[in-house]
C-alpha cells in the first residue's frame, strides 16, 4: 500500500508507522529522521537544513522533495511505502502526485491522525526528557504547532477534494490508535477494490 500519514507534531505518526512496517510489509520513511541522520552524519544536506530543525521551521521544498523523490525510485518502495511527515506543504503535495504519476503508483490514501494541542504539547515535553531532541523545548514546539496550522492543514482539504483523506482519532493507548489505523487501511483497500 502506498500511505501518507498527515499529523501535527507529537501526533503518533512515527510511532504508528514504526508498528506498521512489519504489519504492511513496506518501507518507513520518514523525512524528519531523513532530514536529523543528514544533520549527525554532516552531510551537504544536513548543513543546509540544521538551523530550520533546530528553530522548529520547516526544511526548504526542493531540498525535502529531492530526498524523497529519490527514496521513492529505491526498490524496496515497489511494493508501496508509508510516508511520514511528507508532504507537509501544497507544494510538496503537487511535486509528490506528480511524481507518483510518473512512476505509474498513485497514493492509496492519506491518513490524519487527530488530536488536540494540548496533549501534543505533553507528548513532546515527554519525549523532550528521553531523546534530548534539539525541536521538543516549549518554544520550538509551539512554533511547529503554529507551522503544521499554517503550511501542512490546507493538505486536509487538498485530499479531501482528491477523496484520499482518512480521519482517525489519535488519542488513546500506541495500541488503541494502531487498531482504528488497521480498520482505515481495511476501509481504503475496499474502497480501492470497488
Ligand atoms: P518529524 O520527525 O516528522 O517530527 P514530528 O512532526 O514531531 O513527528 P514525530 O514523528 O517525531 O512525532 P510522533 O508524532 O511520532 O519532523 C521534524 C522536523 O523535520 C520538522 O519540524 C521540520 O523542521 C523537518 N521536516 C520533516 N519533514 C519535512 C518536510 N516534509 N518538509 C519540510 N521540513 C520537514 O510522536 C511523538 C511522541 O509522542 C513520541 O515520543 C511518542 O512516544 C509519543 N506518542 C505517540 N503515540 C502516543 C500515544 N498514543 N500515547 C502517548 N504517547 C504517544
């Protein structure tokens, strides 16, 4: 299957993806790990992008784009894929179906996981206190909330018009959340089928 997962920050969709890979049997990519292994290993890319992480700004386009359009031409990705945090503005969400048209695999279905900010601000000060991430601090946080408001919601109404989106509520236990995405994934192969 080939899966977007739209979510604002601290939404689940790394840790969701992560349980899902062995489940769907297709790559996880996500572009913020992308994006944090180019940064450790000090790479052309990871240069360029560190000080957007780091102030919780979003990555330049063809920077994201690029990486992702060549993930995607990678064999493992033939029998579909699970993207995380990608496409996060309207300009990816164009570069990524015109990609996928060229390869012949359209998307099967976008899935958002819904949740209020409130508990995403808990969720990040946890993990904050774990991963030591240079984005989870209070004030980077609030400006990756106020980032996904602006840049990444308006993909909502984008794959609504396209009838790709799936809404599944993102609170609960890793595997209450993990249980409702199966049953939107049932949902999306039965609607592809028809
Ligand atoms: P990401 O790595 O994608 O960061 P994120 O949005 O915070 O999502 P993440 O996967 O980490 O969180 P998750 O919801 O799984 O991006 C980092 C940065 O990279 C961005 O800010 C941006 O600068 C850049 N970037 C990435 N993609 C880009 C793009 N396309 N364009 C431009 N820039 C880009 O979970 C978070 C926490 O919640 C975890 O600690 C987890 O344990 C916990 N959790 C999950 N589910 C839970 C549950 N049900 N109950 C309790 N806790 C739960």
């Amino acid at each position: 299957m080939r899966i977007v997962f739209l979510g604002p920050p601290g939404s689940g969709k790394g840790t969701q993806c992560g349980l899902l890979v062995s489940h769907l049997k297709v790559p996880h990519i996500s572009t913020g790990e992308m994006l944090r292994k180019s940064i450790r290993s000090r790479e052309a890319v990871g240069l360029k992008v560190e000080g957007d992480l780091k102030a919780g700004r979003l990555a330049a386009d063809a920077i994201v784009i690029d990486l992702v359009e060549q993930r995607l031409e990678e064999p493992d990705c033939n029998p579909g894929f699970l993207l995380d945090g990608y496409p996060r503005t309207t300009y990816q969400a164009l570069a990524l179906e015109t990609c996928l048209m060229s390869l012949k695999r359209p998307l099967d279905g976008v899935l958002e996981l819904c949740i209020n900010s409130e508990v995403l601000v808990e969720r990040l000060a946890a993990r904050a206190k774990i991963e030591n991430r240079a984005d989870d601090n209070p004030d980077v946080i609030r400006t990756r909330l106020q980032q996904y408001q602006r840049a990444t919601f308006p993909l909502v109404q984008f794959y609504s018009k396209r009838k790709q989106h799936y809404s599944v509520d993102g609170l609960g236990t890793v595997e209450e959340v993990f249980e409702r995405i199966k049953d939107a994934l049932e949902a999306i192969r039965t609607k592809n089928k028809r």
